[in-house]
C-alpha cells in the first residue's frame, strides 16, 4: 500500500474517533459537571453558627443559619458545588441567597436555581437538631 492510500484510508476512522472525543471532552451551557454529593454529619451549635448569616462549608455542603433560634427552619443546608462547573457558591446575606462567583449563577436558600448559566438546583440536605447538636445528612 502506498503511503498516500495508507494516510488516506485513516482518515475517516480518526476523523470518527476525534468527533466522540471532543463530545466526551466538551461542556455544555446549563448542564451539570458536578458531582452529586451525599454527607452526614454533626456541628455544635453551642460554638457554631451563631449569628445569623454565618457559614460553615463542610463534606461538600455550606450549612448557612438564617435566622436566629436552633429550630430547623433557622438554617439550610446545600452542596457548595455549583450544579453549572462546579465553582464554590457563596452565601450573600443581603441578598438571602448564593452566588456563584465563576459565571454568576444565583440560587434560592432551598437551592432552586433563580438565575443561569446554571441549569439545575442545587443538592439541599435534611437537618435535625436534637440540643445544640445540628445533623446534616442527605
Ligand atoms: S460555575 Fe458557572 S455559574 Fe457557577
């Protein structure tokens, strides 16, 4: 075989195989890079998030106190990885809800989406609270 024929009879399988690398490879608007996550731990609540608007980031999850009293509905508790690229969110008091730093994206205490890029909600975790002993677990 010639060398032209032999380069020429390769192009269209490498052609195929580069086509599904780069669909593998690439990353769409609005879709989901991060990794679900699953967590189940304990915070003191006799030495943490005391005052409202105070954070924790831990296993993966922001655990945010909303209001004052060590009921449930006091805090939430969501995954901290944007559902867009993964970015850590941050909570903005002011505001009662996360931004995402890297494009912007905003969601809700609950973790429902309220402004894009990001398409899908973000994780929100069960808490209970027994004394001062907060779990958070989902
Ligand atoms: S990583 Fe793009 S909006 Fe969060």
């Amino acid at each position: 075989m010639e060398r032209r024929a032999f380069l020429g009879s390769l192009g269209a399988p490498i052609l195929a195989a580069c086509t599904v690398c780069m669909a593998a490879c690439s990353k769409s608007s609005g879709s989901s890079s991060a990794t679900p996550v699953s967590a189940d731990f304990t915070i003191d609540l006799g030495t943490n998030l005391l005052t409202v608007g105070s954070t924790i980031v831990q296993s993966g999850v922001i655990v945010v106190r909303l209001a004052a009293g060590n009921l449930p509905a006091s805090f939430t508790a969501v995954a901290v990885a944007c559902t867009h690229e993964g970015t850590s969110i941050n909570y903005n008091a002011a505001g009662n809800k996360f931004i995402c730093p890297n494009h912007g994206s905003t969601f809700s205490t609950n973790g429902t989406v309220t402004l894009g890029p990001a398409g899908s909600s973000l994780k929100q975790f069960n808490i209970t609270i027994n004394g001062a002993s907060m779990r958070v677990n989902g």
